[in-house]
C-alpha cells in the first residue's frame, strides 16, 4: 500500500478507537476492554492511576456508574504516528448527569493524551491519560472523585 495511503487509513482507525473509547464510558463500559486496550495498558485519569486492562475496565466501570449518565466530546485530535506506534493529543469535554438524587449536572473540560500501538487485531491504547482543565457544576464530596479534587480546579 502506498504509504500516504497508510497513514490515511492508519489515522482514520486511531480516529475510529477514540471515538469507540468515548462511546465505550458512555454506553455502560461493557465487555473485557481488549478491543480498545492492550492486556499491560496503562490509564491515569481522575479515577486513579492503573495497569492492566483488567484494573483498567475495573477502574472505569467503578467511575462510570449506572446512576450517572454521562457524555465525552472529544475533538481537536492530533495524531503523531511513528509506524507501528502513534501519539495523540485530544480536548475533552464530559458531562455528567445524576439520574437520581438532588446533584445537578456536573461538566468537565480537560485534555486527554494517548499512546497507541498497532497489534494484530489493530490499533489499540497502551497508554491513556485524561487530565482536568477545569469543571462546572456541584462537585462535592458525595459525586467527585478524590483524585478530581486534587487535579481540577474549581469553576
């Protein structure tokens, strides 16, 4: 394939896997994770810091809970590929919406940064890492994660 070529369809894949990222903690963090991670990735995110995808889909399904309802944006998104291995660089804004209880919607801006590998089954993270800009909203001790308190400032 040429390689222009390749770097077009390689892109458009990477793009793909955010996008799937994005749905998978929005749509209820189904499955085992392999099809979005390698087995040894590594996420540091406001959830906590994590290697393995076990603990990763442990971590996500602990954070993205059934009774909050969330929404990742993802845009911006620069990609560096080096073969096999690519970075990328993406803005991130999520909201999150209680569906019980007195807490109003909560929103977060941040920037999200990736190290993707390309495995047999296709691209895939190594590594994940989401850090917190800003947010809005009612962010108490009852609906924030402590590691959010300690990386996000206050609206």
């Amino acid at each position: 394939m040429d390689d222009r070529l390749q770097e077009l369809f390689d892109r458009n894949e990477i793009t793909d896997l955010i996008s799937r990222q994005g749905r998978w903690l929005d749509e209820g963090v189904t499955g085992d994770g392999r099809d979005l991670f390698t087995e040894d990735a590594v996420a540091e995110t406001p959830g906590g810091l994590v290697q393995g995808v076990h603990r990763l889909v442990a971590q996500a399904r602990h954070n993205h809970t059934e009774d909050t309802r969330t929404q990742h944006s993802i845009t911006d998104v620069l990609i560096e590929r080096d073969g096999d291995r690519a970075s990328v660089r993406a803005n991130l804004r999520v909201a999150f919406a209680p569906l019980t209880g007195p807490d109003g919607p909560r929103f977060m801006g941040g920037v999200y940064r990736w190290e993707v590998v390309r495995t047999p089954q296709g691209w895939r993270f190594a590594k994940v890492q989401a850090t917190p800009v800003w947010r809005h909203g009612d962010w108490n001790e009852s609906n924030l994660p402590s590691a959010v308190r300690a990386t996000a400032p206050a609206a």
